[in-house]
C-alpha cells in the first residue's frame, strides 16, 4: 500500500509528509516555497499599467483587472503545487492526500487540483497550520489515515 501524503500550505509554502500508516509520525519530505507571496502589494504591481489620461482631456481611470497582482501570484502557486502533485501522483508516490491550507488559500488550490488529484483528496481543513510541528500537525488529521 501506497502511504498517504499530507500537504499543509499557504500562499507562500507548501510542505508535504508522509504517513506509513494511521499511527506512524509525519515525516516531511518536502517543502516548497513562493517568496512572491510574501511580498507587499506595491513591490507585486510596480510594473503594471498606470492611470491614464484620455485624448479629450477627461478624468483619469485605473487600468484594473479582478484579480490584484497578489491574488494572481496565490493562483500561480497553487497551480505550480497542484502540477508537482499530479506529477507525483502519475509515479504512483501516494494514493490518498490530505490537505490543511490557509482558508484563502485553500480555494486557490482546489480550483488548481485537476481531476486525478481531486480524486485522491480524502480530507480537507482550512486552517493554516504551516507553523507547526509535525507532531502539532498530526492533531489536526483524522486518526485513521485509511
């Protein structure tokens, strides 16, 4: 049997464990990081469109997506976790995943998670616990990892 896979994320990490069984410690066997994410706004926007002025000399407008440049770099990381773990998933590494993230970010994720992966999330809490120990971790799981 495959072990399960653990992912406690938030915009700017991901790190993933792995259990053996329901009563085996986490071991953490990855991390990956978004530095971006933590930036501020200003630093995220700073080459993006300005205020611009019409031809006929009328008021000013904002050139503005729906998205603000630190929810889009939220949804690239999200997607850039999401492909690792298909990928994963395509080498037969787990079969069942369980995932805490950061309630803003756990959205992002789940809209990121293609089909294959989708069906293997067993459990999900939006809690960001990215913080923590494996061990703080652990009390956040279900007790049976099956």
């Amino acid at each position: 049997m495959k072990p399960a896979w653990i992912l406690v994320a938030d915009s700017s990490r991901a790190r993933i464990f792995t259990a053996e069984n329901s009563v085996a410690d986490l071991i953490e066997i990855e991390t990956l990081s978004h530095p971006q994410a933590r930036l501020h706004e200003q630093e995220l926007d700073s080459d993006l469109p300005g205020k611009g002025r019409g031809n006929f000399g009328g008021g000013g407008h904002i050139y503005d997506d729906e998205t603000t440049p630190k929810e889009q770099e939220e949804i690239n990381f999200a997607k850039t976790v999401a492909s690792h773990l298909c990928d994963e998933l395509n080498q037969n590494k787990y079969d069942r995943l369980f995932v805490i993230a950061a309630p803003s970010f756990l959205g992002d994720l789940r809209s990121a998670f293609g089909s294959r992966v989708s069906k293997q999330v067993v459990f999900t809490l939006d809690k960001n616990v990215t913080g923590l120990s494996p061990k703080e971790i652990r009390g956040y799981l279900p007790h049976s990892l099956a």
